[in-house]
C-alpha cells in the first residue's frame, strides 16, 4: 500500500486499514458468526431417525452428534442435533436444540431435559436442598458445575440424566437465635455457623414435557457449629 500524504497521517490510515480491513469486507454486518447447516446425510442413522420422528426441518439442521450408551442392558443412542434458524449471529450464531435418547433397534425414542445437558445442572440451584437462601453470610465451597459428572442413566423405566456429586456440596450460613440492643446503638446478633454437605446422586428426566427431579439418591447432613456473633450499627435517618 503506498502512501503518499505525511507520515504521521499515513501512520493512521494504516492502523485503520489493519483494524477495519478496506471497503465493505470490514463492515460491521461482517464481524461475528454466520448461519451454517449440514446435509442431513452426514448424520448417523439415529439422528436422522430423530430428525425425521421429531420433524424437524431437514435443511436447517447445524450439527448431530450420536453416543451409544447401555443403560441397564439395553442399547440406546444419545442424540444431540442443533437446528432451526440462526440466532444472534453478529455474536456468534446459536440454535435450537433437541436431546434424545433413541433405542439401538428404533423401536422408540425418548426425549431427554435440555436445552443441554450440562444446563440442567444449573436448574438444581433453584432445587432444595440446594437452594440458596437469604440467611446471613451464606456461601457454598465451589460451584455445581465444577462438582457434578453428568451422564446418561435409566431409573424406574424412565430415561434421563443422572448428575452424579464427585464430592460433597458444603454450604455454610449465619443463624441468628436471639439479638440484642446496646446503649451505643448497636445491634448484637447471637447464633451460630451451620453447615450443610450433600452428596450423592441426582436423577431428572422429561415427563410430559415436565421436568421431573428424583432426590431420594442424595444423602444430606447438617452441622451446628459454637456460638458467635454478628454486630449491625443502628443509623439515624
């Protein structure tokens, strides 16, 4: 590129020409992600099967992905596809999303909770007993996420996942048991430190398009630690 006009303006135009690139292919309806979709062919055979059975559209499928599993003696194929039209494509394009379980011989297909399976975990924060509460200085060692191994399972005939804790969950809080006022305006708090561990299993699955939560694989303790206090200041308004 030659530039003949001064070398501190020609400096300039050069940085916008590397940050922008020249003419329209720099613009911004250019930057980030575009819509992109496979030939149904290039599925493996259960996920067509899933595609078909579950009539999603044929020329709009982004990806398929099939894992054979054997949950309790019998084969199936969890399915994962991402279809429909491209969405928020400027920052990276994102799709539906259809989760399966299909039997090895396609005499059925059970639908899994979605939209993926890792993001079921995180619907367990709003689940007791791991639901956060409002008590003084709650706090929990490490996340779900980081915690739990999710894998496809079968339970009482249903089809789902099963999120497994790799270790126990520990939460802690404040529990306050009597306050009282002092003559400095103060408000002194007397409790104590309670802990709580779960651990164990959790299995969920679809039923009637519901999510169902089975809990009664989860063994939870609770602890009381020695008496402590808090303190509040009383302001004046």
């Amino acid at each position: 590129m030659l530039c003949l006009i001064p070398l501190k303006s020609c400096s300039i135009i050069l940085l916008l020409f590397l940050i922008f690139g020249y003419g329209t292919k720099g613009s911004a309806q250019e930057i980030g992600d575009i819509p992109a979709y496979i030939d149904l062919s290039s599925c493996a055979d259960p996920a067509q099967y899933a595609i078909q059975e579950r009539k999603l559209p044929m020329r709009q499928i982004h990806s398929c992905q099939s894992s054979l599993e054997r949950l309790q003696g019998e084969e199936f194929y969890i399915v994962r596809i991402e279809y429909g039209s491209a969405q928020d494509c400027p920052a990276g394009c994102f799709y539906e999303h259809f989760l399966a379980a299909v039997k090895a011989d396609k005499s059925a297909m059970i639908e899994l909770p979605g939209p993926t399976a890792e993001h079921i975990v995180s619907l367990l924060y709003a689940e007791s007993p791991f639901r956060q509460t409002h008590a003084r200085d709650y706090q929990c060692l490490g996340s779900l996420e980081s915690l739990t191994e999710v894998k496809a399972a079968k339970d009482d005939g249903h089809i789902g996942w099963q999120i497994k804790l790799a270790r126990p969950y520990e939460c802690s809080w404040f529990s306050g048991e009597r306050t009282t006022v002092t003559q400095d305006n103060k408000l002194v708090h007397t409790g104590r430190i309670m802990k709580k561990f779960v651990n164990g299993s959790v299995f969920v699955y679809l039923d009637n398009n519901a999510i169902r939560w089975g809990f009664d694989k989860l063994v939870m303790r609770q602890t009381e630690g020695r008496e402590e206090t808090r303190i509040d200041v009383i302001t004046k308004k």
